[in-house]
C-alpha cells in the first residue's frame, strides 16, 4: 500500500482543533478540490460507519467515504466507498487519516493518506498518478486547513 504522510503542530489544544476538523460543511473551504460535502448515515453527529459524499469543483466528479474510526478529540479515519472518477476502477481501497496529538505546546495534526491499487498493474499506477498527486495536494491542504484554524479561532474571539 502507497502512503503519504504530513504533519502541522499547533499552538491550542486538541479539544480546540478537533471541533474545527469535524465540521465538514466547512471542508470545501480548506480541502482541495472539493465543492461540497455532505454527510449521510448520521442522526445527531458524525460516528463510525457515517458516510461523507464529497462533490468536485467542477461539480461532475463524487466520492463516498466511510467514517471507519471516530475516536474524538484524537482520531479521524475515513475509507474509500466508490466514486466516478475516471480511473477509478484500479483503485481496491484508499483511505485518509487525521490523528490529533496533545504535546507541551499544543498539538500536532498528522494527516495520512494511502491507496491500495489492484494488482502489479494497479499497485503501479496508485503509486504513480497518487503518488505524485498527494505530495502536491497533502502539504497544501494541511496550509489551507491551518489558515481555516486560525480565521476559525479569531471568529470565536
């Protein structure tokens, strides 16, 4: 399995960040590519076995993802369901994990990202087109979500 990894320490607490990384309607303000996302499975809060459905920018493009762990204020962990996107059929599973760390100054945001692919053939072309994808898109998404923390904490204020 191909997986990236990046991570942002930060000057609050997990109790303080985790609210912040939960609100998934606020996601498509942070997470690149994504115009909308919805959650669906859920009555009063997102849990372990909810379902995100994220919409592209363009609009054309969906992706489903399961919340497979919910252990707040530390872990996030969602799975690959199914999406429409070109290509997809070399992808067998595919996950995202946001993990928060309580240390002496705060708490560190670690964000990890990998993808299993269907065979040889599959596990080359994850690694390739992922690959060179995530390590644009990881860091740039981890900035943008630092930048929403801190607008969403002075919003607070």
């Amino acid at each position: 399995m191909a997986a990236y990894y990046v991570s942002q320490g930060y000057d609050a607490p997990r109790s303080v960040i985790w609210p912040i990384l939960i609100d998934f309607a606020s996601w498509p303000r942070w997470f690149p590519n994504i115009s909308t996302i919805a959650v669906e499975n859920a009555t009063d809060e997102p849990r372990a076995g909810s379902e995100l459905l994220a919409v592209a920018d363009d609009g054309a493009i969906w992706t489903r993802w399961r919340v497979a762990e919910w252990t707040p204020p530390t872990l996030l962990v969602c799975e690959h369901v199914d999406t429409n996107a070109p290509m997809s059929g070399q992808l067998q599973s595919a996950y995202i994990q946001f993990e928060l760390i309580d240390d002496a100054e705060g708490c560190t945001l670690e964000v990890e990202l990998g993808a299993d692919g269907y065979g040889l053939m599959g596990d080359f072309f994850v690694g390739v087109t992922l690959g060179s994808n995530v390590r644009r898109v990881l860091p740039k998404l981890v900035e943008s979500f630092s930048e929403h923390v801190v607008v969403s904490i002075a919003a607070r204020r």
